[in-house]
C-alpha cells in the first residue's frame, strides 16, 4: 500500500526572497523531484497570490544560476526578479503637496484719530492701534492730507510705526483733511479720518473746563428744587459750547444754558425725576476740545411697602414680613418703620425705627388684646407718606397662670466657734478695775466662759462677764496682786468649741 506523501511546508515570501540567490554562489545541486501536493492543503485565501511562485525558486534556480570560476563571486539575482519580493513591498505613494497658506487680510481702520497740536505752519494728530491686526502683523502706517477744495491726497508720513504724525511746512489759512491708513502683508485698511477739517492756524489758548469741586461728584436734589449750576471754562478765541444729555440734545423745555465768555450755567426751575441722567459739557476751539459730565439725580420720597402679612402669632409675640416698595424715590431704601396698635384703642406706637430687614418680630405684647402692625420705608429724603398694613389681627390668648414660687434649698448656716480678735496681754495696778476683750463668731451662737489659771471662774462677783454680738469682756473690779495669771476665754457650740489665753500683771504701786 502506498505511503501517505508528507506535506509540503509553505515557506514566507520573505524567507524565500532571501534565500533564492544563495544557489548561485553554491555548486549547482540535482533539484528534488516535486512531491505531489496533499490533498488537505489550505485555501487560497491563506497565502497571498504572489507568493505561489515562491515554493518553486529554490528547485529552478540551481539550474538557471551557471557555476562561477574560481576566485570570483557569483552575481547575486535582482530583487525585482524575484516574485516574493514583488509581492511584500507594496509600493509608496507619492507626497502630497503642502496646503497654501490663507491670503493675508488687511487691518481695520486705525482708532480714535484726532488733533494733538496746531499753529501756523504745522499740525500734529494721533491715532490708536487698530481693533483687528491678523496674523500677518501690522507693517507701520501711512498719513495723508489733502486742502479743502481739492480731491488728490498728498502723503505726509509712509509706514511709520508711531502712533502720532507730525505735518509740516503748511501755510496758515488752510483746511486741511488728513487720513490715517494702517499697511500689513494684505495691503491697506479702511482709511481713519478725522471729524472734520482743521484750520491751519495758532490757537491761543486751548479750551479747558474747570469743574467746581461740589460737581465732581454724584449732585443730588429733591424734585422740585431749583437747580443753578455754573461751569466756568477758559479758551481763546471765543469756544464753542454745547451740552448733552444721556447722549441726546437737551430738552429746552426741561433745561435751560445760558453761556457767556467765560462760563456756561445750566438752569433748571423745578427738578423732576426724569431731569435724572449724565449730562456732558463740551468746549471746542477749532479742532481742540474739552469735556466734562455732571451725574445728576434728582430724589424723593419712597412709596410705601407693596405688603405686609402676619406670619405667626404666638405667646406673648407676632412675627412680620413685607416686600420692599415699588418706589425706591430714585435712590436706595435705608430702612423701614415697624408700628403697632391695639384694637381698642387704635392709638399707633413704633416698636422698630431704622430697621434693615425684610421680617421682624414684636414682643411684650399685651394678654387678651388683638394687634395690627403696619410698616413705612425711609430713604434719605424721609419716610413714606403712605405705609403697608397687616391684614390679619394678632390676638394674645389668655392663658391660666399658676404661680409655684420657686424652692430654695435651705443654706446650712452651722460653723464651729472661731476667735477673730484674741486676748492681748495687760499690765494692770493694784485698786484699778481693768477689762479684757476678745471677739468670737460661731453658729448656733456659742457659750462663753471665763478661766482663770485653768479654772473656772463662775459667778464671782469681783468679775463682771459680758458678750454681746460675738465681743466677749471680762471686766476685773478693784484687782490685786494676786488676781494676777493666766486668763482664757472659751467658746462652745454643738460644732465644737475653741479657747483664746492671754496673761495679765498686776503692779503695785
């Protein structure tokens, strides 16, 4: 029975490729005979269709390759002969040319362009950067001028990198227009022009406002006051003045100017809440200005609350809340006024004066007696004429009080005897009564006696023993020399007892 032919191992198109030209530099060896392929043999999607060739390289180069001569190297086959090389390098595309770059664009128009000096023979202006430069940068600016009169635009300045240009050489008399360009890598922007022609001419003083310090600030009045405000300013020749309100021209109904060389008054009769606003004085000389602004708020007094509820009411108290005004009185609400008043009488009382918040409580109101709150706001011109009042009425119920007085542990008072001034020793003289003093303090009040060298002395008549109020004497009527020794005094009590001595001398004369 036949064998079984073995498979046939399916080397890589790469392995393959390096081993093809070895055959060529080796003695030619017989090829094998092909071995028939198994019959189990993998798809051909599992090895690329190139490589097909490859199994068979190694069998037909030896017979292709003829045998080098000695001493000289066979040529090695080329790469792009070989199918499995063909089929493992894929083929590199070519590079993509680089994305151009976006066109420059050109700046905006240089800002704010306007005079900075000017005489007879020369006129300078300045100018601001432009809002929007671009990528591409900015590379200077360009000032041109033209006379009244004429259309063709003469360049003073060419890609200067200042923001103020110098014109010279001009004749007096002149209206000159001038235009300032900004130039990048885009090209030119919209021109920026000034508000009008200048005159070429020497100005000999410039215009300037001087604001009288009271004005500086925030001027407020009442409505209905008068309203009388001088600006002088100075300039020469003659400046133009002219006044703004909010922007807009005044109303010369509502407001009176009255100019003269030297000052510009704004007059107003009888201020009301819409005269409120900023108001700008302008002085102009030629292309020369200047300028001022006034705030002006014209107050009064705020309406009242827009309401007022009672929340709770409860023992001997009523909690409030209420929504500021509708009507501030054009400026800021300082505080609110709290009142109560008793139904029975209606007589109104204010329990909170100067109050900041928006909810209050009352307290120590009256048992059995019902309660209406209402509530006033106050700016700096006053307090509400009219006021918000609760709708509710607060009523403090009547409850039943019993009085328990309260207990107090009684304080044990209970203190041994204790001596707070001792006996001090004496000299007496024969036939001079004599006392000796001592004080004690003790609780309950303590017993007192008297010793004389120890012993007792009693109810002996020559002394005479006294205590009154805690001060303990023994008076000693007529001694002689032998009532002389050692005297103690002793005080008893149930919390114990305590002794004080003292010694005394008897002199004969």
């Amino acid at each position: 029975m036949p064998g079984k032919p073995a498979p046939i191992k399916k080397a890589p198109a790469k392995k393959a490729a390096a081993k093809a030209p070895e055959p060529a530099a080796k003695a030619p060896e017989p090829a094998p005979e092909p071995e028939p392929a198994p019959v189990e043999a993998p798809p051909a999607e599992a090895a690329p269709a190139e490589a097909a060739p490859a199994e068979a390289v190694p069998a037909e180069a030896p017979a292709e390759a003829a045998p080098a001569p000695e001493g000289e190297a066979a040529p090695a086959a080329p790469a792009e002969d070989t199918p499995a090389a063909e089929g493992s390098a894929p083929a590199e595309e070519p590079p993509k040319a680089p994305t151009p770059p976006p066109p420059a664009v050109p700046t905006s128009a240089p800002l704010d362009v306007g005079v900075e000096d000017v005489n007879d023979s020369s006129l300078t202006i300045k100018w601001t950067t432009p809002e929007t430069i671009g990528d591409s940068g900015l590379n200077g600016y360009t000032v041109e001028y033209h006379k009244d009169g004429t259309s063709d635009w003469v360049v003073a300045q060419e890609l200067t990198s200042a923001n103020r240009c110098c014109i010279k050489n001009l004749t007096a008399g002149d209206l000159l227009h001038v235009r300032v360009v900004a130039v990048n890598a885009g090209g030119r922007s919209e021109p920026g022009t000034l508000a009008g022609p200048v005159p070429i001419r020497e100005v000999a003083d410039r215009p300037r406002i001087r604001v009288p310090r009271a004005l500086r600030s925030r001027y407020v009045k009442q409505v209905g006051a008068q309203i009388n405000l001088v600006f002088p300013f100075i300039g020469k020749p003659k400046p133009a003045v002219s006044w703004l309100k909010d922007g807009q021209p005044l109303d010369t109904k509502r407001v009176n100017i009255r100019n003269s060389d030297k000052d510009s008054i704004l007059f107003i009769r009888s201020a009301q809440r819409e005269d409120s606003g900023v108001y700008e004085m302008t002085v102009k000389v030629d292309s020369f200005e200047d300028k001022a602004s006034l705030t002006l708020q014209i107050v009064e007094l705020p309406g009242p609350p827009a309401s007022m509820k009672l929340v709770d009411s409860w023992g001997f108290n009523a909690a409030l809340e209420w929504t500021p005004p509708k009507d501030s009185g054009n400026t800021e609400i300082t505080g609110y006024t709290i009142q109560k008043a008793d139904r029975k009488t209606g007589e109104w009382f204010t329990v909170l004066e100067n109050y900041h918040r928006l909810t209050a409580t009352v307290s120590d109101l009256i048992m059995g007696n019902s309660y209406c709150f209402r509530v006033f706001a106050q700016n700096q011109v006053g307090t509400s004429e009219s006021c918000a009042v609760t709708k509710e009425v607060a009523t403090i119920q009547k409850t039943g009080i019993v009085y328990k007085p309260p207990e107090y542990q009684e304080r044990d008072y209970s203190e041994a005897p204790k001596f707070t001034t001792p006996l001090s020793d004496r000299a007496a003289t024969v036939g001079y009564t004599t006392k000796l003093l001592c004080s004690v303090r003790g609780c309950p009040k303590p017993k007192i006696e008297w010793l004389k060298n120890q012993m007792v002395i009693g109810n002996d008549p020559k002394f005479r023993q006294i205590s009154n109020q805690g001060i303990c004497s023994l008076e000693i009527r007529k001694p002689c020399s032998f009532d002389g020794g050692v005297y103690t005094c002793r005080a008893k009590n149930a919390q114990g007892e305590a002794t004080v001595s003292c010694k005394l001398e008897v002199k004969q004369v």
